[in-house]
C-alpha cells in the first residue's frame, strides 16, 4: 500500500481534530453526561426536544430515562430525524423547516401548543431539550404578522447578514412562544431545560430564542433595515410572562463551542502538534476572516490553530450554492494559493452550511487550481456565493450528515512547516 503524502496525512488529520470536537458535543452523549453527573428522579417525564440536535439528545434521554417518558414530541429539521427514534411508540417526530420558517414550522408550533394542552396537567414533570435551529423550527405567530410574511421577514434578516442577536431580538418579537413565552403553556409543572448553545456567550435566551427562558426587551424597529422594519409596524407582540411562570423551570446549559475546541486542542496534541486555543471568537466578514486567519497561519510557527464562532456574510442577488464556511474556505484557499504547508478546515457543528448539505470545505494551496482546471474561477464564484460549487469541483466540501449536535462553526487551521 501506497503511504499517504504529506498533504494527505495534513489533511487527514485536520479531519480528525475536527471529528474530536463533534463528538465532544453530541446531543446523545451530552445528555448521556448530564444524567451520570445528575441522575434523574424515578418519576414520569414528559419529553419535548426542539433544534437541529434534537433526535440525538432525544435518544440520549430515552437512553438514561427508558419507560419514564411517557410521552414525546421531537421537532427537528428535515432528514435529522433517527429511525430507531422515528419509530418509538410514545415520541411523534415533526421535521420543520430551517433556515427560513414556512408552514412547517407553524404546523409544529400548533402541534407544541396541542401537546402542552394535553400534557401538563398537575404531578407531571416535563423534560426540555433544546438546541440551535428552534428559532426557525417552530412558531406561533403574534398578531399582525402573516405566515408568509415570517418567511419573507426570516429571508430579509438572513440576506442582511445581521448577527444571531439581533436576528432572535426579531424573532421574539413575532412570536407567542419565544422569550419565555412558552412558560405558561406548562401550567407551572417543573421541567428541566437541558440546552445545547449555538451562541456567543452561551445565553440561554438566545439559544432557539428562549423557548423557556424571559427576555425583556426593548428595540425599535427603525433600527432594523427598511424591509425588516416595515414587516414589524404592525406586530402586536405578546407580554413576557412574570417571573412566577418561570419559578419551576430549571435550566442547564450541556455542551458549547468551548467544549468542542478544547477537545480540538486535545485530539491535535495526541497527533503530536504544538495547538494554540485562543480566546478569539471570529464574528465578522467571511472573506475578511478568511484573510486575517491565513495571515496568522502563514506568519505564525508549526503547528495547529483552533478558533470558532460565527461569521457573517452579504448574499448578492440570487446567490449560488453555499455558506459563511464554505465562503470562508475558498476565501482562504485563494490566500493560500501555491503553498503546501497551509491546510485551512472550516465548517458548521451541525453538518450543514447555509441551505446546502455540505458542513463547509477543507482547503489547501492546491485548492483554487484543482477548482480552476474544473473550468471555475474562484474570484467569480466568492462575488456570487457560490463557493459550494467550487469546493466540489476542487474535491475540497467536507460533508458529514447531520452531526446531532449544533456549536456554531469550527476554524482550524494547520502549518506543517
């Protein structure tokens, strides 16, 4: 058998540092850890898991709590459900829509309301498990806000490239559920409230924005972009519930971004590699990252670097086939360009990027001209958004299926001379 290259071995090891800091953060193990460290009491449970982690955190509970969830309700999105979970008698699975909420989405909030009604009645107890994606998963609409303006809303916000922040400060302001305004759906039963974050910060009202959790909040829809303000004249938002609604919810916060780049940091040690974890939390431009993360790369000495978080980006009109990591990642192979010591993987926790099936790319200095002799240019394909279809042609997507977990991205560069 033919030994791998250089380049091969790099690359393949960038691949395993990057599967050390899934599987730290998995929703099945996550859950499982939680439990060893706070065994559940021998009661009943009702199960309500919402997020693109859903189904694994889902089975990671029924994993420790077997026949004590009597019933379930598990909202995730499209193909993340598992079989054997999809299957199990007591738990209906809804696959909603993500990123942009449609009637999907609806469908599972009426469907969380109806559960609720049934549910929490006095002496049941409920278990919440929820991760990044509810935001979009689930809804039931203030007043004044039309099902198909929530989609042309969501699709303004996302084309603005505005923080997650500011996006779910919209979204709780649309919504009859958001910000703790679920809570009294529960009809004070206790639930504990089991999150995976997939925010800067790790705050619990951000995260899916706030099922279970009060945001109190003021903003002025001016201060928005014109065609998010005018959709938001008319809303007729609904009061955060008082703090009495939230005094049997106990919430915990069970894996994160932090969690996985030090497991990154970890896996790069056992491979041999000086690895460096700053605290840097990357949350601007794509491209421009792209840059200042190859310059510290390529400046720096041997070795890995480890850096996450969640970029932004401006989509043109009619964007081709991408996302922030895939954007990132060509946006970096450009400034590579010729040289075999820099390998660059960047890509999504939850094994997608953007409305594609890729979780990002993974590239080198061989990148742009394997791209290039496809019949690509990579300069034409960043100024569309299309840097998906370059990746493929340059065999450089990193493709994982849904992972069960959701962390926000991972960066992690590699200098091997």
């Amino acid at each position: 058998m033919t030994a791998p290259s250089p380049a091969q071995r790099a690359r393949a090891d960038l691949t395993g540092i990057f599967n050390a800091g899934l599987a730290r953060v998995r929703g099945r193990e996550a859950v499982h850890e939680y439990f060893a460290a706070h065994p559940p009491p021998p009661a009943p449970v009702h199960l309500v898991a919402v997020g693109k982690a859903a189904s694994a955190m889902a089975a990671g509970a029924l994993d420790v709590l077997q026949e004590r969830v009597v019933g379930g309700l598990v909202i995730t999105k499209h193909g993340h459900v598992d079989d054997d979970l999809a299957r199990h008698p007591d738990v209906r699975c809804i696959e909603s829509d993500h990123p942009v909420p449609g009637a999907a989405s609806l469908e599972a909030g009426a469907a969380l309301l109806d559960c609720l009604g049934s549910w929490a009645r006095p002496g049941n107890r409920f278990l919440f498990l929820l991760s990044g994606g509810a935001s979009s998963l689930v809804e039931v609409l203030a007043g004044g806000l039309r099902p198909d303006g929530l989609e042309r809303l969501t699709r303004d916000l996302l084309e603005n490239g505005l923080d997650i922040a500011r996006m779910n400060t919209v979204r709780r302001a649309v919504s009859r559920i958001k910000g703790g305004r679920l809570a009294p759906y529960l009809n004070g039963c206790p639930a504990l409230n089991l999150l995976i974050s997939d925010v800067p910060g790790d705050d619990p009202g951000v995260v899916g924005s706030g099922l279970l959790t009060p945001v109190r909040e003021t903003f002025s829809p001016d201060d928005y972009p014109a065609p998010v303000a005018a959709a938001l004249q008319n809303i007729r938002a609904v009061p955060v519930p008082e703090e009495s609604a939230f005094a049997a919810i106990e919430t915990h916060i069970i894996a994160r971004l932090a969690d996985a780049r030090q497991a990154c940091l970890r896996r790069a040690g056992a491979l041999g590699y000086d690895a460096a974890n700053p605290a840097d939390f990357l949350d601007g431009d794509a491209g421009d990252t792209a840059l200042e993360v190859c310059r510290r790369l390529c400046e720096g000495r041997r070795g890995v670097l480890i850096l996450g978080g969640e970029t932004l980006m401006q989509l043109p009109e009619n964007p081709g086939r991408g996302g922030r990591n895939q954007h990132l990642a060509l946006s970096a192979a450009t400034a590579i360009q010729g040289r075999d010591d820099v390998f660059l993987l960047a890509a999504g926790t939850d094994g997608t990027d953007g409305p594609t099936d890729a979780a990002g790319g993974l590239v080198d200095g061989g990148t742009v001209a394997r791209g290039e002799h496809a019949g690509l240019s990579a300069a034409d394909c960043l100024a569309r958004a299309d840097s998906g279809t370059f990746l493929e042609a340059a065999g450089d997507l990193v493709i994982t299926g849904p992972t069960g977990t959701n962390v926000m991205d991972l960066v992690i560069g590699l200098k091997t001379a």
